[in-house]
C-alpha cells in the first residue's frame, strides 16, 4: 500500500553513494556533509559532562532548555539581526530537519505554494511536498563564474496560492551565497506580496572571499515576516541534533505546537554543548580551513564547467555542459575512488545538471589527488 503524500517524494540519493564506497580508505569522500574539522573549543568537554547528568536527560522542557533559547537569539544579533526575546520567541529542535517541517506545518496549508530556488537543498523541497504544499522553482543561474538568482522569475513565480519563500545562504548545495540586491528584491516581495520568508542560516558565517553575513530579518519591515530556522550545522556538530526556529510573536506558540508531536524535544545534553558553541567566539580559522578547501578543488577541476561556491561546504560542476549525465559521472567517479552525489530531484532542470563536490570531510592535502581521478572518470565517458 502507498500514499499519495509520497509520490514525488523521492530517497536521497547520497546513502547509495556512500553504500556504494564502502569503508574503502583510499575513496575521496565527498558525498556527504560530513566533516573532520572539529566543533569550537570546549563543546566536546561540556558535552561529556552533562552526559547522565539529570537535568540533560529529561524530556523538559519540550521547546529547549531556557539557556539555550537565550543563546540563540544572542548569536542572531551578533550576526547583525534582530533582537529577539529568546524566551518568547525560539524553539529548540532535534536539528534543521525538524525546525523545517515545524515551521512549514505553520506556514502552509495543502495546496499553498512554496518558492525555492533550483537547485536547492533535497530536504527543503520534499518537506515542502511532504505538507502538501506545491514547490515553485526560481533559477539560480551562473553569472560571471558565480550563482545569482534571477530575480524576474522570482516574480513571476508568486502568485495568489504563494505563501512562503524559502531560501538558504550560504546555499546548500550549490554555494550561492545572496548579495544585498538579492535580498532587497526578495525583502520587496514579502513586503509587496504578504509572504513569509522561510531563511535556513545553516551556513550564514561559512562565507568567503571577504564576504560578510546579511541577515534578511534586519532589512525594513522583514523582522515580523522572517522565521530563522538555524542548527549547530555550522559550528561542525553534525551528530549533535539541535536546531531551533526563531518565530515572531505568536507565530511561536504554533511552532512549539507542531515540534512537541513532531521532534518533541532535543537531547539535553546536546542542547548544553550546544550553547557553549554560541557562546564562543568565532577566530574564522574553520571557515579559512573550509576555504582552502574550497580552493584546492577548484584547482583540480581547472578547466571544467564548475561553479565557485561563495560560501557554504559544497560546489557544484556542471556534467551536462561536458555531455555527461550527472549520474553517470558519478558512478565513473566511484570506479577512480570519488564519492560525489548526483543533484538529480534537487530542484528541477537546473539542479539535474550537477554534480556535488562537498569539501567539508577531506584534507588538502588528499583533495590534491582529485584532478587525477575526475580526468580518469571523464575520459572513461569519452570512450
């Protein structure tokens, strides 16, 4: 028996990369959103003691730890937001997927149109579906080596049925990272169009080049119209599980509805390592370390059609524009010992022409030996 809710729902396809890989240590893993750099300085320690601990094993409170929340709508404001009332205004959740579906479950009744960028993140556009909402897909297209959003489509995606538009930045996959007339044009038509911004800030501080955050929320008018869905995603804490949704006044209160049958509540004692990594300060060695990452791989991909990512732990190389299926190349990659994921139902025509690199998980030193292999991989699709 199957349901409707399921039909355009379709698996990752990144488990199967991986399960195709294997445990062989040789294979450049570059697949998954995984990484070796570790969390801020005493995350590790204030972790490990509050294991079995009373109080962090506990099913209370179930919108997250009071400490917590306050810390939260701190790391926001530093970030050059707004302030909020962290009591009144944040829920913690068991990491980003949960906050996502929380705040959709919201936001949307079936039916109501969502606009999110091609590509996007996977797991955006199916919780999208998963709501019953319908996705309307807005380009990012390549500008002068760089992802920009076209914003003419994004107006012409709005229509009477939209109620939501969903962006991430620094984007996931695709390292789009939006500039001040993006975020100005999308502001205007929240504004103009009485929508709500859905704004993923998974990677809002992995910027590069000298970039500097925009937090959407602080332009005119977007405070009241922005829900913030964040995670320790970025302080490198995968296995941690915390998010959180900062809603504005009593849009709050049917968030924590949704996440106490949805998610619940947070480890507690993840939630206290949590708060020390917001509490940190931020040297930006993980981001310069990520950034030569970055640049190591453009390196090895000199002279195919890949995509700079401006910020965020992926990029994407454009295996349609060599005459390759995406999904093809990857499994020829496997063969030379490269993990990368195929972006095919990471969007629509867009995305279904990438490949994903992510550069989180390998050193330089190993991402050195990449060109090697994709050349390998790339004439093996000539032959």
């Amino acid at each position: 028996m199957s349901v409707r809710r399921l039909d355009n729902i379709p698996g990752f396809s990144i488990d199967k990369v991986a399960a195709a890989a294997g445990r062989d240590p040789d294979v450049l893993r570059l697949e998954n959103l995984d990484t070796d750099i570790p969390p801020p300085a005493g995350v590790i320690e204030a972790t490990r003691a509050a294991v079995g601990e009373d109080e962090a094993n506990s099913w209370l409170p179930f919108t997250g730890r009071d400490d917590l929340k306050d810390a939260v709508a701190a790391f926001i404001e530093r970030r050059g937001g707004p302030r909020y009332d962290g009591g009144r205004e944040v829920v913690i959740t068991s990491g980003e997927g949960d906050a996502m579906l929380d705040a959709l479950f919201c936001l949307t009744d079936p039916g109501d149109e969502v606009v999110l960028t091609d590509p996007t993140y996977a797991g955006m556009l199916n919780r999208v579906r998963l709501v019953g909402a319908t996705p309307r897909l807005v380009p990012l297209r390549v500008v002068a080596g760089d992802w920009r959003l076209d914003l003419d489509a994004l107006r012409a995606a709005v229509t009477d049925r939209t109620r939501v538009v969903f962006v991430n930045s620094a984007s996931f996959p695709s390292g789009w990272v939006a500039d001040s007339a993006e975020w100005a044009a999308i502001a205007e038509l929240c504004r103009d169009r009485d929508l709500t911004l859905l704004y993923w800030a998974a990677f809002e501080g992995v910027l590069f080049d000298g970039r500097t955050v925009l937090h959407p929320a602080a332009l005119p008018g977007m405070r009241d119209r922005t829900v913030t869905i964040g995670s320790t995603l970025e302080h490198r804490m995968i296995g941690w599980r915390v998010g959180w949704v900062v809603a504005p006044g009593g849009l709050v209160d049917d968030v924590a509805r949704a996440h106490i049958y949805n998610g619940l509540v947070a480890s507690g004692f993840a939630q206290i390592g949590s708060r020390v990594a917001l509490d940190a300060p931020d040297d930006g060695s993980a981001t310069a370390e990520l950034e030569r990452r970055r640049d190591e791989v453009l390196r090895q991909l000199d002279g195919l059609p890949v995509v700079r990512a401006a910020g965020g732990w992926s990029l994407l190389l454009d295996t349609a524009a060599m005459g390759i299926d995406c999904s093809d190349l990857s499994a020829r990659l496997l063969a030379q010992k490269v993990a990368a994921t195929p972006m095919r139902g990471w969007g629509g025509e867009i995305a279904d022409r990438y490949l994903r690199f992510v550069f989180s998980n390998e050193p330089v030193a190993r991402l050195a030996l990449l060109g090697d292999r994709v050349s390998r991989a790339v004439n093996l699709s000539e032959t």
